[in-house]
C-alpha cells in the first residue's frame, strides 16, 4: 500500500491497523510518529488542532508518541529500516538497470525479501 499523497495517510494506517490486528490477535497501543501536520493537524491562531488521524488514535484508545523536531535519534529504529530499504531498492534498480517508474513495485519486493 504505497502512499502517494500526504491525505492518504489516516486511510493507509486503517487497512494496516486492521491487518496487524487481524493476524496478530493483538490491539496497537502506541504509534510513534514526527510532528508532520498529516499526522496530528495544523496550526492555526489558537495553536495547533487535532487532525482527522489524531482524532482517529483518540477515539481508538491508540496512544501518539511525538518525537521531538529536530531529534531523529528519537526514531532510530525506524529512520536505520528506512535507510536500509532505499539502499536495497537503489541496488535492485541499478544492478537491473530499471526505469524510476518502478520504484514502487522493486520497494514492494524489497519489504518482501
């Protein structure tokens, strides 16, 4: 489920909500993300406003966990995974001499290796 667009975001997390739940038998609890405006809302002139994903934790009991702007230590985890996977997809898409239109389909199979 490639996410193109920023407002796809909340949906994207619901089919993989129900996914993880589903197979594991287990509730998510805890979602860590950045400060990125798709993920808790916007500011406006009284501060910042819940969005429809931040709502959507709230009414799931789902807790957010915001990572301080500027700490990407914070998210180490999720930022060395990441790294990993571009470095497998570039290697995929060079050793195969692959179009840029594909990147989506060689990030899929690089989830799946």
């Amino acid at each position: 489920y490639l996410i193109k667009e920023k407002f796809e975001t909340l949906e994207k997390f619901k089919i993989f909500k129900n996914e993880v739940e589903k197979e594991l038998g287990k509730v998510i609890k805890i979602v860590r993300f950045d400060h990125g405006g798709e993920y808790y809302g916007k500011y406006g002139v009284t501060g910042q406003h819940m969005g429809l994903f931040a709502l959507y934790l709230q009414d799931y009991g789902i807790v957010p966990q915001y990572t301080i702007h500027g700490s990407p230590e914070q998210n180490g985890v999720a930022k060395r995974h990441n790294r990993t996977l571009k470095d497998m997809m570039r290697s995929m898409m060079s050793r195969c001499n692959l179009p840029e239109f594909l990147w989506g389909e060689v990030l899929k199979t690089t989830f799946y290796i």
